[in-house]
C-alpha cells in the first residue's frame, strides 16, 4: 500500500507509528515513544529521497525525546522539497513539534495534536517555576530549585525552536500567541488541538484527509494478548437504495 501511494502522490511515503506494547509477563501497559532509533531511521529516509521529491510522513504518536523529534523536526524544514504531514489520529508533544517543522498538516475530522511544553521528569517546566514562582526559596528544596533552573533553560529553548520551526514573527501579536500557547504551559500536556484549534493557532492545517492513509493506518493494528474492548466487522457499510 504504502508503494501504491507513492505511485499516486509522486512521492516518499514514511510512517512513524507507535502502538501501545503490553509486557507478557504481567501485562503492565508500555508505552512506545519517539526515541533516537526513530530519529535515525526517519533520517536515513530523507538521505534515500532526492531533496525535491515531496515527502508525506504518517505520524502516530504519544510524543518522545526532545532530541530526537528535534532532530526529525529540524531534517524536515530544512527539506527543499514539499513535506506534508498526515495525522490521521494523533500526534502528541514530540509528533507535534514535527507536524510544526511541515509544509502543510493534513487531520482526519477527529485527530488532535498537542502542546511542546517541556517536561522535566514527570512535571511540567512551567508548573515548577510556578512552585517557585508563588512559595518563599527558604521553603523549597534543593532539588526543586534544581528542576527550576533546568525548567527555564527548557522553556526558552523550545520557545526559540518553534519560532525556527514555524518562523513566528516574536515581534507580532500572532506570532507570541503562537509560541505561547504551544509551548509554556498554557494547556495540560495531554491537552488535545483539534483542527480547528490549530487553524486559529495559525498551521497550515486541512482536514482533506484521503482514505488511503486511514487503510495504510488500519495495517498497524494495536498488540494484544487479551480480548479487545470494541469489535466490528472491519467492512464498509453503505445503504442499499429500497426501491
């Protein structure tokens, strides 16, 4: 399918989908993330691919390192040629701050990507520096003062690398929404940016999404050892004309 495609748009065709892993021993949830095995990979792709030849990347994703979606991200605005990204779900932290880097961004009618606001640990980088923004220093200790110092490194080096990403205009009042919404902590980190959102936001999004991309999707199905929650017949239903 994925040939089919390409054959169709002229184009290269890359997938970075990561599916929820479930461990066989005791069956806690694994989360699969954007990790520099990716990076690599996605790389390697764009060195394949003659820098003209339009690039259509499928993104599936929870999110992942910083350093390497900064990495996919940065190959991909440097592309001459068109890169268009396909979110036919969801493209969270990471797979957002990658769908940023793209000439166009393609959702389906109910995919959502994400805020990029760093997170230190399991904590939000703007949430620290409210700790230490409302609680007296004499009263925090040391290694939240640590997190902070790290957490306002962080945030800057977002702010600079979504203006890069997007050429926000710092000195429009577009450009600071832009920045500002996306990367300081104006949302939760799980806050989802539906389409419309991110029109408003400013992205060249459409919601033109061609079914080929939902089958090429339908062809990574979630692992499972235990019985799903949802069934159906996985086949198209049309309505029969009565007369």
């Amino acid at each position: 399918m994925i040939g089919t495609i390409e054959r169709q748009r002229g184009s290269r065709v890359i997938l970075l989908v990561h599916r929820q892993e479930t461990m066989s021993l005791l069956g806690f949830p694994l989360m699969r993330y954007i990790d520099i095995q990716d990076s690599e990979a996605v790389l390697r792709a764009l060195d394949l691919t003659d820098p003209n030849i339009p690039i259509d990347l499928v993104l599936h994703t929870p999110g992942g390192l910083a350093l390497a979606a900064s990495q996919i991200a940065r190959a991909i605005h440097r592309r001459p040629g068109k890169v268009t990204v396909f979110v036919p779900h969801y493209a969270m932290s990471g797979g957002t701050l990658i769908a940023l880097a793209a000439d166009a961004i393609v959702m389906s009618p109910h995919a959502v990507l994400g805020p990029v606001d760093p997170q230190i640990g399991a904590n939000s980088a703007a949430s620290i520096l409210t700790v230490v923004r409302d609680k007296p220093v004499a009263e925090i200790d040391d290694q939240t003062l640590i997190w902070a110092d790290q957490a306002r490194k962080a945030l800057e080096q977002i702010r600079e690398l979504v203006r890069e990403l997007t050429a926000a205009d710092r000195d429009t009042e577009a450009g600071r929404r832009l920045v500002e919404l996306l990367s300081e902590g104006h949302f939760t980190h799980d806050y989802p940016i539906t389409a419309g959102v991110a029109r408003d936001l400013g992205l060249p999004v459409s919601e033109d999404m061609p079914q080929e991309f939902m089958r090429l999707m339908g062809l990574y199905p979630q692992p499972t050892r235990q019985r799903p929650a949802v069934e159906f017949i996985p086949s198209p239903y049309r309505k029969v004309d009565e007369r």
